[in-house]
C-alpha cells in the first residue's frame, strides 16, 4: 500500500487541480459526483423528503458548490473551511444519515473526478496526485466524523462499487430528485439546446445510474459527448497553462447574486424537512 502524501501536500494538489489545472473538469465531474448519489433510495429518500430539489434546485445546487468550493479553495482547516464544514454538518445533523450512505457519497467525489480526468482531462495524473486528491477528501470526511474511511484508494473504490452494485434501484424519490436537478441543468442553456443536455447527461451515466433514474438512453446525439470531450482536451493541451486560480467562491452565483454567508446556505430549519 502506498502511502499518501502529508494532508498539507493533499491540500496543495486538490487546489492545484481543482483551480488551476482542471477547473471546468473537476467541477462537472462533482456535478456528476453529487448526481449520481441519487441513485440510492436511502439518499434519494431523504433529498425528496425534504421537497428542496424540486422546488428550489438552484439553490439547492448554489448552496452546495460553494460549501465544497470554500473547502477546496481555502483548506479544510482553513477559517472558512472550518466554518463550511462545521455549516455541512448541522445540515447533515437534521437527519439520520446512515455511515454507509456518507461513506459512500465521500467515495464518489474521489472517483468521479478521477475517472473524468482519466476520460476527458488533457493530461493524465501523476500518482501523486490521484492519491492526493483521495487524500484531501479522506481529511474532509474524517472532520465529517465519517467512520471506516479506507487508507487505502483500491479498498475505497471497491466500497464504492460494492455500495451500487447492492442498493441502487428504481425508486420514485430517485426519479424525482434526478430529473429536476437535470433539468435545472437543461435550463441553463436557450431551450432548443435542451435535449442535448438531457441526452448528454444520459451519455456521462453508467447503464445501472441511468436506469435507477428511468432516463432514456443517450441515443446517437447522446453518445456525441464523449468524442467531442476528448477533442476539447486535445485542444486544451495547445493553451498556455493558467496563470491565476479560477476560483468558485468568487464567482457570481444565480442564488446569491448580492452575496452569501457560509452559516445561511442550506435551506433554513424549518424548510428541512423530517429526520
């Protein structure tokens, strides 16, 4: 077993990654992360109970990128970083969430990114790197107080697959949550371009995610991403490397367009739904 780099050298790499080298790839590829994850009827069941992701979805998804952006970009033991990870834990606090289920979402911002990077990135990952960035997110889910974190990036992967091959289904909660987060995806683009979103996020899914959620196959349009994901990289490797840091945190964002405060993300108490 190798052993991963000290946290301060995790948290260098996943900012390296996440902020200058790969900054489009490894947010899409979180997308995917999160995605994915509602695949799980536990997970699932406890997004749609709180009715959040279908009427709010944007803020839904705004409140989230800028709690792991804060994370990424400032540290996990960071002034901010603590405080977003303190803000994630009250709001996980409200329900009882299995270890299993936490375990599990933890594993797919590991390996999301990782095998996005493999696929579509426009160079390939040191070693180092790939046990770096597991190693920041093991340092995130140990402050989570997530029990059983794998040492060990083949044992976690194994988890992982373990995880979806015995609980991801077909289930109402799972449908729901999935389409209206796609389609706040759809609706970020004019609407003519809607139905190559859809059939593009079909494309990214594995055969058994994109069944849990009853969306169709990708379908010859569908199937155009990958192709042309790997053409973007082949011209992204003829730029000249980012000179400064594309940080999230600093970006507009559609739900906070005058500001945030990492304690008011997440929906408020009394919207939260039942535990």
């Amino acid at each position: 077993m190798t052993a991963l780099p000290s946290p301060e050298r995790c948290q260098a790499i996943a900012y390296r990654l996440a902020c200058y080298d790969f900054p489009w790839d490894v947010t899409r590829a979180l997308e995917l992360a999160l995605f994915r994850t509602f695949a799980s009827p536990s997970i699932a069941g406890t997004l749609h109970a709180t009715g959040e992701f279908e009427a709010r979805p944007q803020r839904r998804y705004d409140d989230t990128d800028l709690i792991v952006s804060a994370i990424v970009e400032h540290g996990f033991d960071s002034e901010l970083g603590r405080r977003a990870i303190a803000r994630m834990n009250a709001l996980h606090g409200r329900f009882r969430i299995a270890n299993e289920d936490f375990l599990y979402v933890l594993s797919t911002f590991v390996f999301e990114p990782l095998a996005w990077l493999d696929r579509f990135g426009w160079r390939t990952l040191t070693e180092e790197e790939r046990l770096g960035w597991f190693g920041f997110w093991r340092e995130v889910g140990a402050r989570m107080a997530i029990r059983d974190i794998p040492d060990d990036l083949t044992a976690f992967e194994r988890f992982s697959r373990d995880y979806e091959a015995r609980r991801f289904r077909r289930t109402r909660p799972s449908e729901a949550v999935a389409t209206a987060t796609r389609e706040m995806f759809a609706g970020w683009f004019p609407r003519p371009f809607a139905p190559l979103v859809r059939r593009s996020i079909s494309g990214l899914l594995d055969d058994r995610t994109r069944a849990a959620f009853g969306f169709a196959p990708a379908g010859p349009l569908g199937r155009l991403v990958g192709p042309a994901m790997k053409a973007r990289a082949l011209a992204l490797r003829l730029l000249p490397k980012r000179r400064r840091p594309r940080l999230r945190t600093e970006m507009a964002h559609r739900s906070y367009r005058e500001g945030w405060r990492i304690e008011t993300l997440g929906p408020p108490e009394r919207d939260a739904g039942h535990g």
